[in-house]
C-alpha cells in the first residue's frame, strides 16, 4: 500500500536492483543407440551411470563373447566428467514386446498380470527345467516375481521383484512392495501403488511425426514392472460387519514363485537384442556401408540403420526433451547418411543443440574422411577423427570405437570447469584420459588437411597423450558460426533469453513489459561477458523497433546484438636475435 503524505517531511524508500539473475535451465545431452535391455523408444532422463545400468543394462554374451554397446561407454564416460543429467534413447531392430507373468489365485486362476517395462526377448526366463530353485535362462538381466504375506484376514498382500539369476535359498530382491490390495476403491490397490502405464511411440498419420502415447490410469512406481491387468478384483472386500467376504477370499494370490518360480515368457525380441545366439558387428567391425551381407544386413552393433529413425523423430519435440548436444554413436556417414543427415537436421530445427557425428568406420584414409565430411554444411554439427582405442569398463576388452562415444565426456567436463562458450579442445579442456591411443598418430600436415575439411583432429601430444585438437563446426562459410565454441554460446543464450520471452507470451505490450524482458536479458548478458563468452552486446527493445503497426499486429519485437569471443587458435611468436649490447627497455 502506497504511504499516506500528510504532513511535511523527507521521504525515503528502497528499490532492490542487487538480486542475482538466475542461470538458465540447464540441459544434459542426449544418446541415441542400443542397449542390452530397457524400453525402446521412450526417451528417459538418467542421473547416473548405476540407474543407467538397471534401466538399459551393461554388457552382454553373443556367439559366446562379452561385449559393451558404445552406448555404455558414452554414458559411462559422460558421467565419469561430472554429468549430471542425460537423456537415453534405446533403439532395436524388429519386432519386441515385453514379457508377462501370470500370478495365480486359489484354483489356478490368475489373480493378476504383471508386464515388464522392459522389452525384448533377454526378458524371457521361463523355458527348461528349474533345478535348486533357479530359473533355467535367468540372468542378472532379467527378473522375477515372489508373492509373500498373502492373508485373506485383511485381504493385503505383498509382492517383491528379484533378480532372474538368484536362487531360492540365495535371493537378490530388486523392490519390494508390502501391504497391496486387489481392492480397486482402496489407496493400496496393486495397479496404483505399482503403476499400469505404457508409453508407445505412434506416428500421427498426418504429420508423419511420431509422439508417445500413453496408455493405463496410474503412474509407474516400480522400475521394472507393471500390472498389465487385474482379473480378481476384490472391491469392498470387507461386508458392513468387518469380515471379509467370502467371495474374495479366494481372489488373493497364492503364497510363492508360482509354477514357474516367478518367472516372465512371451517377450518377441530381436535376434541381436538376446544373449547367447551369434556373433553380431561391433567395433572395429562395424560396418562401412549402407548395406551388408550376413547378419540379417545390420549396419551398426546389430542393428539397421532405419532403427534410429522413430527415436530420432521423436527427439524433434523441443517442449518434450530438453538437451545442448545429441550423439547416436555406431552410425557414421558412410553406413546410415540418412540418419546422419536426420540428427543434423533435428539440431538445426531445434536451435538448441549441436549433433556430433561420425564420417566413417574404423581402418579409413584421411581421403575417404575429408570427401565425407565436403557433403555437410551445418553449423549445428561437429565431426571428430580418427578412431580411439578405449578399454571397456564393463568387460575389460580394449577396442577402437568412434570418436562420438567419448565426445560426451570431452564437452561435459569443458562445461564443467569453464563454460559452453569455452572451446572443448586444447591441452585445458580437450584431454582424453580414457583414451589410450587413437587409431593413428596425425602429424601436423594431416591435422592441416582435416581441418581445412571441418574435422577436428584427436592428436597425440608427448607428455600429455590424446587430446582433441579442433573446434569447427560443419559450417562451410567462413564465419563466427564455425567455431563450436561460439554455436554452444549462441545455444545457450537463445535457450535462456528464450525462456524469458516465453514468459511475456500474452502480456500487455507496454514499457512495463519491455522493461521486464531488458531488465532479465541485460544481466545475464553482462554476466556472460565477464565470463569471457561476449566482448560486447547490446539489446534494443522500445518504440525504434516496436513501433505502432507491430504493436498492432501483437508482436513484440527485440535485436540483440553481440560479439562473441574468438578463442586463439593460432598463435604467432617472433624471436629477435639482437646484437651484444643493446639495451632492453
């Protein structure tokens, strides 16, 4: 309330301008590739590299070896620098479904029906003969059901979720959920304290464009099932005196593992997504062409290239997903140009991330990479080379992988101890210590002819071991916008500025409101400057560029102006060698 002037007098009143402007909502990045287990197609934010390994799995058997996707690897390394938040989306080759079980009630009729999150056929563990109370095919991969306390006094039971390679005396319990009903009108009732929900990815027949359709009353609380369906409902399970009714007495699952041991069948899955089947193209052995003979025609660590097309589809969807950088590691220009040409696209659409991609597969001359790399123009996009031999954290084995599966690593920690702005790239912020050694040690003329062709260089240092020695984006004019260093600050700022013009959406076209807006923009501005991202900016929004007909025509209209900061690329040093004599200074 304003202050009532009566008598004569000095007055003094306060105007805060010191609060201190918030950052911008921050991102992590996003991965597209194949897992070993997990949901296909639902794009799901992970916090860490252990909640990654019980959604999507570690390594995996087939044709008798152990492998790790490049998925894991990427994810893995992206936490190692600190990651906080990642958005991974699994992708399979064919058909997959999840994997049901039946819990059986007195009478072996079903009481319910659980349903994997998961899918794929690694899910199935129900074939053979179960010996010593283990599932014949159950693997730290898989899981299974035990129904415990069920009492038809109070018409609760409880449910726990093991993993599928224990045993009957050796139990590992993944969940457990105690003090369930079959009662519909109760808080405790089995489908809303566990969750009913699917989430499919469908393609609106109109637009092409695929979106997640979900399906089911309650949210999924469980990590790894949920209750497909409930066929002995048990509603108002107390009479008005307080006794069960006998009705449903016999509705309450039955005490143990079932028949099978508490085990899930039925999953569809594809040849390459199970265990133990054939050998399948990883590595150095992915694929250099589009098409190939033997192993169903895979492309890329099992899979077709057309795999990542719905995952890459549904990545468009900017108010849905939110991430500065997207990375599908295992497809290349050479074996998947279409989905190459996909990510870049999404990324320039989207205006808020840079897609890293690969050109080419393992063994390729530098004459193959830069012949590649002259089809791409796209400041949105990023290409490094050569190859780089890691060793697998999960399995131990050493292979070269493509640069993209350590990229992640590289930016986050650059981000980490600087700012998106920073280049990632350099003795400071381009080191790769995971690295041992990439697939061939560049001189400097080869480092000259990659980066005339917009690669960035993964070269060897003595002393100081792999680093990333380049910044270009794929732009091929020359210009601010060839560096990455300046399209991640042009990405940050626009994500920012634009969460708060969001904000003004339908507010009054007035000063006030264009004060808001200078008043928001200004300083994070001047922060970003004394950050060293700007030499200098300036933001205009008043009567020269919102003049009455734009006012008219409900738009409201602001230039930003601004310098980014060029890194020293090349630095030049003069020695001058003087006569004994000559005086300094």
């Amino acid at each position: 309330m304003a202050e009532i002037l009566i008598s004569p007098g000095v007055f003094a009143s306060e105007n805060d301008q010191s609060q201190i402007t918030q950052g911008p909502i921050t991102a992590g990045a996003a991965i597209i590739g194949p897992t070993v287990f997990g949901p296909v197609n639902i794009p799901t934010v992970i916090t860490s590299y252990s909640q990654y390994k019980s959604i999507y799995g570690s390594s995996f058997i087939s044709g008798g070896a152990a492998y790790e996707y490049l998925t894991s690897m990427a994810v893995n390394g992206y936490f190692q620098q600190g990651g906080t938040s990642l958005l991974v989306t699994r992708v399979a080759s064919g058909s997959y479904t999840p994997a049901t079980a039946s819990i059986a009630a007195s009478g072996s009729i079903t009481a319910f029906t659980l349903e994997t999150l998961s899918s794929g056929v690694i899910m199935n563990n129900a074939g053979g003969t179960i010996t010593a109370g283990a599932l014949p095919s159950g693997s730290s991969a898989n899981i299974r059901w035990e129904i415990v306390n069920s009492n038809s006094g109070s018409g609760l039971f409880s449910l726990i979720i093991r993993r599928g390679d224990d045993y009957e005396n050796v139990k590992t319990v993944l969940e457990t959920w105690t003090n369930l009903s079959l009662d519909p009108n109760q808080n405790n009732y089995i489908a809303y304290v566990i969750g009913d929900q699917t989430r499919n990815a469908i393609a609106d027949p109109t637009t092409g464009n695929y979106y997640l359709q979900s399906t089911g009353s309650y949210t999924n609380n469980s990590s790894y099932v949920r209750v497909k369906s409930v066929n002995l409902m048990t509603p108002n399970y107390f009479n008005s005196n307080g006794t069960p009714q006998n009705q449903y007495t016999s509705s309450l699952p039955l005490v143990g593992s079932g028949s099978l041991n508490g085990a899930f069948g039925g999953a569809i899955g594809t040849l390459y997504g199970s265990f133990g089947i054939e050998a399948i193209n990883m590595y150095e052995a992915i694929p250099t062409v589009a098409s190939v003979t033997g192993n169903s025609g895979t492309n890329t660590q099992g899979l077709h290239a057309t795999d990542y097309d719905i995952a890459i589809n549904l990545l468009q969807n900017r108010d849905a997903y939110q991430f500065n950088s997207i990375y599908a590691p295992g497809i290349t220009a050479q074996n998947a140009a279409s989905q190459v040409n996909a990510l870049l696209t999404l990324a320039q659409n989207r205006g808020d991330n840079i897609a890293v991609i690969d050109m080419v597969g393992y063994a390729q001359n530098i004459g193959t990479v830069t012949t590649a790399a002259q089809s791409f123009d796209n400041s949105y996009g990023a290409t490094y080379w050569p190859w780089i031999q890691i060793k697998s954290v999960e399995t131990g084995k050493v292979n070269f992988v493509p640069a993209s599966t350590m990229v992640p690593a590289v930016y986050e920690y650059n981000d980490k101890i600087s700012a998106e702005w920073f280049a990632p790239a350099g003795f400071t912020r381009g080191g790769m210590s995971t690295v041992l050694q990439p697939e061939r040690k560049l001189s400097v003329s080869d480092r000259n002819t990659l980066y005339a062709a917009k690669i960035n260089a993964i070269a060897t240092f003595p002393g100081v071991g792999t680093v990333i020695y380049g910044q270009k984006t794929l732009q091929a004019r020359a210009s601010a916008l060839d560096r990455v260093n300046v399209r991640r600050l042009l990405i940050s700022l626009k994500s920012y500025i634009g969460q708060i013009a969001q904000g003004l959406v339908f507010e009054p076209n007035t000063q006030v409101t264009r004060n808001k807006f200078l008043n928001a923009v200004n300083p994070y501005l001047a922060s970003v400057q004394q950050r060293q991202g700007l030499y200098s900016f300036s933001v205009i929004m008043d009567t020269t560029n919102n003049t009455p007909d734009v006012i008219d025509r409900n738009e409201l209209v602001g230039s930003i102006y601004l310098q980014p900061t060029r890194t020293a690329e090349y630095i030049y040093l003069t020695f001058n060698i003087l006569p004994t004599g000559v005086s300094f200074g």
